[in-house]
C-alpha cells in the first residue's frame, strides 16, 4: 500500500494542521493505550502460563513444560484462526508494517491470536498486529467523523503513533515515515510529517505515563571514535547482515514447509510444537517478543561465551522463521532487534578490541537492514539500545558497506503469489476496507 500523498496534494495550510492536529494527538495517546492494553493482557495470560500453573503443579517452567504451552499455544492459535470472524487477519508473513486497513470485524480475532502468541512465548513481537488494529480503528473514526479527510492521513496518524509507542520515541516514527512521504512531490515534508509525529509523540508520552520501560540498556558510552573501529564495526555489521541473509534465503523454504500442511489449525499447532522444542534447547531467553529478553542479555554480557551466544542466536533466528512461518500473528523487528544484540556479543566476544556498545549498535543494524529493509530504523535501533548517541557518527558510515549488501535482496516478506489460501487462515472480509 502506498502511503506517500499524492503529487497534486501539495502541503496542508497551517489552519488545516492545527485543526487535524487535535485528532492527531487524541488518537496517538488512543493508540498507545490500546498497544499498552494488548501488552498487559499478554503479560497477565504469561503470567498465568509460565507462573502461576507450573508453580501450582509443582513443575520446572524451563523444561518439558515448554514444549507442552508452546505447543498449546499453538493449537489455541489455529483455532482461533479457523473459527474467530475475520480468522486473525492476514497472514504476518506476507504483510508489510504498515498494510492497508482491515474490517473492524476482523480485529477481534486478531487481538486475540496476538494475546495467545506473545503470552505462549512465540518469537515474534505485537507491531504488525498492533498497527493493523489501531489502524483500521483510526480509519474507521475518521470515515465517522471526519469523512473528507483522505485514507492516507489516518493511516499515518494510526502508523505512526503506533510506531512512536512502541519505541517509546516519536523520533522513530519521524525516521520511518520519511522514507514514506519523501517520494511525494510539492509541499514541504514537514508539513507533510507534522500529523504523524504528533501523533507519535502523543503516543510515546503515553506509554511512559502507562510505565512502559524504555528501548534503551545503558551500556558503558563508547567516546571518542576511532580509526579502526570503522574496520571492526563494519566486519561486525557486514556478518550480521551475512547470517540475517541466510534466515531470509530459509525463510520462504520454512513458510512453504509448514503451510505443505494445508490446513490453519494443524500449521500453527505444529509450529508451536517446534517453537518448543526450540525453547527447550535454548531456554526462556530464545522465547517471547525479545525486548526483556536484551536486558537479560545486556545485564552480564561476560556471562556468556561464544558458543553459547552463537547457539542463542541460531536458535532464535530458527524460532522467528518457524513463527512467522506458522500462521502466528506478530512482527519481526523485536525479535530481529534481539538476535542483533546477541550477534553484536558474539562479535565482542571474538574481537576483543571492540567496544561493547558499538559491537551490539552495529549487528543491530546489520540485522533490521535484512529484516525491516530500513536504514533509518536501523541506525535509531543502533543507537537507542545501547543508549549513547556518540555512536551515531560511525554508524552512518558502517551501515554503508551493510546496505550495498542489502540493496538488491528481496523483502523479508513473502510475496502475494504465495499467500496462504482461504482455507489456511485467510478471509475474504480480512481484507482492505472500503
């Protein structure tokens, strides 16, 4: 879906944004609840699966017992994709970001196949599903209200103040919705960007107010740059992409096998079956979205040696592609972010001369450029988990040497012509709203 105006649009007058700028701000802050609102039930649900049951039978949550919910979790999933209206929407793997909206009947199901995957502990984070709601919501609002107003600005006020809640930062919004619009021609692109970022600050003063942690881990600040860190930051930058690149080549290959299965309950119960078995090996660090899952990494980065990081970080590149393979609805850049930070240890761990925090900020970046196709996003993700903005300068030129390996790659999406069939989770009135 095209999100850029068009180029007879030109920008809007002062007056028009004021007055759109009142919706803007009351729908970013709607956003961020709704985001928040998901996330708690999540963490409630979680709390009871990996808690609460396994401490009222008396058994380990770290062993047998998460193939058991993992596979569960994805037997409840299929489910509610073969008989909730609107079966969860269409299928993650072969949606963008932002897509375009769905049918209000549809969110529920949605929402809900969302709730069960983040509590179950698939690898995938809310932002697809999560974007699809408050979009199609928004829409929906400004059809009622404000029923003259284009498609696209809603879209962007509901995407962006989406994004800038989930980052907790309306500069991350500012960054991906200006590879959006820069196409557009006439007008300035301010004007063009001032609804999406209020929308999106609006949203990230939200999440804060909620309590929602921050996307940064404090490590120790990397200073002043050096010559041959350009050098070591690429080598890091450029393997990062390297392994992201052979999860990308695996991707449709895993998507294929598991939907071979042809039908939407048993794919996904048969990915949860495999998603425990992958959190078996691995442990509860390779489960879940990611997010918590850095700041356990970050909090004793020496606590781990290279082979156990390399196994971390296979184990969870294999449970994102079985999860976004498997009919379960989520995103890709939480986890992404994650096996970028592990990377970015390893790469610490074996070149010792690199500094901590740039290692983690460059595979960081290699990774959301295979995985999110953004360079923006990626220099934000790269400077804002490690927390330092001195890193910044030599990250505008390691990603150069990263992108040129990008450039010409496919999207990590699977393309329409491969779409899963009705009969695999997909509905007829999923579909955009008219």
């Amino acid at each position: 879906m095209s999100l850029a105006p068009t180029p007879d649009e030109g920008g809007a007058s002062p007056r028009q944004m004021l007055v759109l700028a009142i919706p803007a701000l009351l729908l970013g802050a709607l956003a961020a609840v709704l985001l928040w609102a998901l996330e708690q039930l999540s963490d409630l649900l979680s709390g009871v699966l990996w808690t609460s049951l396994p401490g009222a039978l008396g058994v380990d949550p770290s062993g047998w017992w998460i193939i058991l919910v993992l596979t569960m979790t994805g037997l409840a999933v299929g489910i509610g994709l073969r008989f909730l209206p609107g079966h969860g929407g269409p299928d993650s793997a072969t949606t963008e970001l932002i897509s375009p909206p769905l049918r209000l009947r549809a969110l529920p199901g949605l929402a809900a196949v969302t709730v069960l995957g983040l509590a179950g502990g698939v690898s995938l984070g809310p932002e697809n599903p999560i974007i699809a709601i408050n979009v199609a919501i928004v829409v929906t609002l400004f059809a009622r209200f404000l029923p003259k107003v284009p498609t696209q600005i809603p879209v962007l006020i509901a995407s962006a103040a989406t994004v800038g809640a989930l980052f907790g930062t309306p500069v991350a919004a500012a960054l991906l919705f200006t590879g959006i619009v820069a196409a557009a021609k006439g007008g300035s692109l301010w004007d063009k960007l001032f609804l999406p970022v209020a929308a999106a600050g609006a949203g990230a003063v939200t999440m804060h107010l909620l309590g929602s942690p921050p996307l940064s881990f404090g490590l120790p600040e990397y200073g002043s740059p050096q010559a041959i860190d350009l050098l070591t930051g690429a080598v890091v930058a450029c393997a990062s992409v390297g392994i992201a690149l052979i999860a990308l080549f695996l991707f449709p290959m895993v998507w294929r096998a598991l939907h071979g299965l042809r039908h939407p309950i048993l794919i996904p119960l048969v990915g949860g079956f495999l998603l425990g078995i992958l959190g078996f090996i691995g442990g509860p660090i390779t489960m879940f979205k990611g997010l918590e899952q850095i700041g356990e990494l970050l909090q004793d980065p020496d606590a781990y040696d290279a082979g156990q990081l390399a196994v971390i970080a296979g184990i969870k590149i294999l449970a994102l592609l079985v999860a976004a393979g498997a009919l379960f609805r989520g995103g890709r850049i939480f986890p992404a972010t994650f096996i970028g930070v592990a990377l970015g240890l390893l790469g610490h761990t074996l070149i010792p001369g690199i500094p901590l925090g740039l290692a983690v900020a460059c595979a960081v970046v290699g990774v959301i450029l295979v995985f999110a196709r953004d360079g923006w996003l990626a220099i934000f993700l790269g400077v804002a988990i490690p927390d330092d903005i001195t890193l910044l300068p030599m990250l505008c030129v390691i990603i150069l040497p990263a992108w040129l390996l990008v450039s010409r790659m496919p999207a990590f999406q699977i393309v329409p012509r491969e779409a899963v069939p009705e009969r695999a989770g997909a509905d007829p009135d999923a579909g955009t709203a008219r």
